[in-house]
C-alpha cells in the first residue's frame, strides 16, 4: 500500500471548493510528525521518505490526468495541537 509508513496516521480524500468555486478533490494526510518548516531541515530530517513521498504524490496530483485528486494536503500534530510540547 502506497500509505504504509510509520509517519503517517491517517489518508482520506475530502473535497473543498477553490477559489473560483469550483469542487476540487484533495488528498489529506494526517501525519503522527511535525514536518521541518524549511528545505535546510529536509535533508538530515528523519522523515526524509515521507516527504519524497508526499512530493512524489503532488507531482502526480499535479500532472497526470488520472490523479483522482488534484492537490495534497498534510495535517501535523502541531497543527491539530498548536500548544502541544509547550509549557
């Protein structure tokens, strides 16, 4: 299965309307790790697979007609939980 990686908690496709009101299907993936914030982290990141992955995904998403999605989406735990880890 293409989502069989420790990182990940949870995929599903959800539609939301775009700015120009058109219905767009996304997929949404709920990860069990924060994702580095900028590309100097990305490199010694342990989730390096993970985000190949979800690259890898976009540019299908992106470019191939057959995508039954058009954008991809990443929900962290830092952003279900802002304050979490924070005293």
């Amino acid at each position: 299965m293409i989502f069989d990686n420790p990182y990940i908690k949870d995929a599903h496709l959800a539609f939301v309307v775009d700015h120009f009101g058109r219905t767009v299907p996304v997929l949404v993936i709920e990860t069990t790790v924060d994702l580095p914030e900028s590309m100097d982290e990305v490199k010694d990141h342990p989730t390096l697979e993970l985000i190949e992955m979800l690259a890898e995904l976009q540019s299908f998403a992106t470019y191939d007609d057959r995508a039954e999605f058009r954008q991809v989406r990443v929900i962290s735990p830092h952003m279900i939980h802002p304050d979490a880890g924070h005293a």
